[in-house]
C-alpha cells in the first residue's frame, strides 16, 4: 500500500481544495493511504511533522469547490526557504525536510505550487530523492513554463472580470474612467484575458511597453468618456515612483480626465472556483496519481493543446526565463510571460484596445 503526502506552498488561489479532494478519491479507489502536510514546508519542519491522514470525512466534496487551500499554505513568521535563508538557516531547514520526509515514510509527495515552489523542489531535488516528487501547477497569474494552464487563473480572471464589470456600471454613470491594479507580479496574463472580458478600452502589462501620452491620446479619442484600463502590477513608469494605477492616475488626471483608481486586490485568488478550474484540477490530479503509479519522480503535470501530461521539472525549468530570485540568495527562478505571438494580443488590437508598442 503506497502512502502519498500533499502538501500547497506558496499563495493560495482556487481549485486548491478540489485538486486535494480529487487527488485523495482517487487514491483511495488506488488503495492508498493519504497524508496531508499543514502550513506547507513548516508543518513539514515541525516536530513531529504536522500531518493529517485523510479519510471521507476530511474535506467532503461540497467543500472542495470553495477557495483557500484546507491543509493551509504557511503563516507570518512560517520556516520555509526565504524565511530559512533570511535567518541563515537554511541548511538547518533542507536537513529538516529531508529527515521529516523519511520519519513520514511516504511513497510519493505532491506539492501544489506556483512557478517559485516548483523551481525550488527542482533546485533543492535533493531533498526528495528517497521519494517520488510530483509537481502540480497553481497560481493565478499563469507565469509556469510548459502547461497552457494553471489552476486557479481561471477563477481569478472570473473574479477580475466580475470586479471590472461593478465598476463599469459606476464608471457610465459618472462619466469616469477607472484604473483597475490586477494582480500577475511581472506576468500580463491575467490583465491580458480579462481586459478582453470586460472590454477594457487599454491593457498595460510588463511585457509591452508604452507611451503615456499615447495612451492619453487614446482615451481623449475614444468613442465613449468612460471605461475601465487594467493595469497589471508589474508594470513601471519612468520617472515615477507609486503604485502602477496611481502612476498612470495622475498622468490622466493632469491630462484632464476624470478617473479613478480601483484596487481588486485578493479577491482575484478567491471565489468559488469555476467549473472549469474544477476540470482541470480533476485531470491534474488523475495525471499526478497515474505518474505516482508509474513510479515517475521529478515531473510537473502539465496541459498543452488539450493533453494533459507529465513534464520534467528539468525540462520545465529550462524552458523558461530565469530569474535570480531576490529573496534567497543563489536560488532561480523559471518565469513565463504572455509571449508576442500571443493570439489575445492581436484580438485586442483589433478590438481597439490600446496595448502599447506592439508590434
């Protein structure tokens, strides 16, 4: 009888809950017996390790649709790799997960994480040689090399696009344009998909640049004298320092165009998670049990043009662009960003959404 670990790390967003829930049936019809590892890599540090064993009763499935992750994914002040290497003990900490992972005899582990927590499983892969290492994408801000889609972006661009539409609504009502900050750190995916939701009269993103004036010119030309410009958080003006929305603000403000700045914030990574999300957790969990039973180790699941597969963590993180993490000294990175042949990039040009300097 295999006995399997999970465990989310990093932020949390939706459909975490259904991929655990999903991933605990399954096992169950395997026969296996599943381990839930709370708060991430410090319940896994704790001693004894602080662990649950699932059963039927232990996230039933009316609860796996809700957002938020049930074996939680740290607190202020949690030991995990930054925290560890802040305080210089991070050789204390990767000896601690390594001999935790052994008191626990587990088969397998699967870890929930984004682009950061799969980067360090690959880096620090050390840690996990005595066990299979399964890796599950999530996080709402799509930046995973090698998968077309990561859980909970779905549910976050709903969230976003639910958000702009409130506003829109105010915005006619006032004749008033609103800056919306979405969330996605150095990655335009989220701001890229939901602009086009919601119609969105300009979409600025880290990756294209842009000119302020062209964009004033824009809005001045535009058809109506309200709208919603999302602006995604990664985004800089030079010359000026701030939050994203409040630069661009004030450039409309002395522009003469009445605005307002809207700040979604952590509403993005919550919500019900949509039936689609829902999907995907179901097919990532099934693919992770299946590589478990495959005696697969080092492997991320991964979707690309409908196939829902394994990757190699090595192949994921050389597919990317990476980055030196600035919080944990000689750890990398592998980012994704919205690429220039992106499809949504010349839908919304067509649409007469402004972009930047496309080209």
């Amino acid at each position: 009888m295999k006995k399997i670990g999970i465990m989310t790390t990093g932020g949390d967003c939706s459909g975490l809950n259904t991929v655990i829930q999903r991933l605990y049936r399954g096992a169950a019809l395997r026969g296996w017996r599943v381990f839930g590892i709370m708060d991430g890599t410090d319940g896994l540090c704790a001693t004894p390790p602080h662990v649950i064993e699932f059963n039927n009763e232990t996230l039933p499935i009316e609860w796996a649709r809700m957002a938020g992750s049930f074996l939680h994914n740290g607190h202020p002040g949690a030991l995990n790799f930054e925290t560890a290497a802040h305080s210089g003990r991070l050789g204390h900490f990767n000896r601690q997960l390594r001999k935790s992972l052994r008191e626990l005899g587990l088969d397998a582990l699967v870890l929930i994480g984004g682009n950061g927590s799969i980067s360090l499983a690959w880096c620090n892969r050390d840690i996990y040689s005595d066990i299979q290492l399964i890796c599950i994408p999530k996080t709402i801000d799509m930046d995973i090399p090698l998968t077309d889609k990561t859980i909970g972006f779905d549910t976050a661009v709903q969230q976003l696009t639910s958000f702009c539409d409130q506003l829109m609504l105010t915005a006619r009502s006032h004749h008033r344009w609103f800056v919306v900050q979405t969330m996605g750190r150095d990655c335009g995916q989220l701001a890229l998909n939901a602009g086009i939701a919601i119609g969105a009269s300009a979409i600025l993103i880290s990756e294209i640049k842009f000119d302020i004036n062209a964009l004033i010119r824009h809005i001045q030309r535009a058809p109506r004298d309200y709208g919603i410009i999302l602006v995604s958080e990664g985004i800089s003006l030079r010359g000026h320092s701030g939050r994203p929305a409040d630069m661009i603000s004030r450039k409309l403000t002395a522009a003469g165009i009445a605005n307002r700045t809207a700040y979604p914030e952590h509403t993005q990574r919550v919500g019900d998670t949509t039936a689609s999300d829902r999907i995907l957790a179901a097919r990532f969990a099934d693919c992770a049990l299946n590589a478990i039973a495959n005696n697969e180790t080092y492997v991320m699941t991964a979707i690309h043009n409908c196939e829902c597969k394994t990757v190699s963590l090595a192949d994921f993180f050389d597919a990317g662009y990476v980055t030196t993490d600035p919080n944990i000294p000689d750890l990398q990175t592998s980012d994704a960003y919205v690429s220039p042949d992106d499809a949504l990039l010349e839908i919304a040009t067509n649409l007469g959404i402004y972009l930047g300097e496309t080209k």
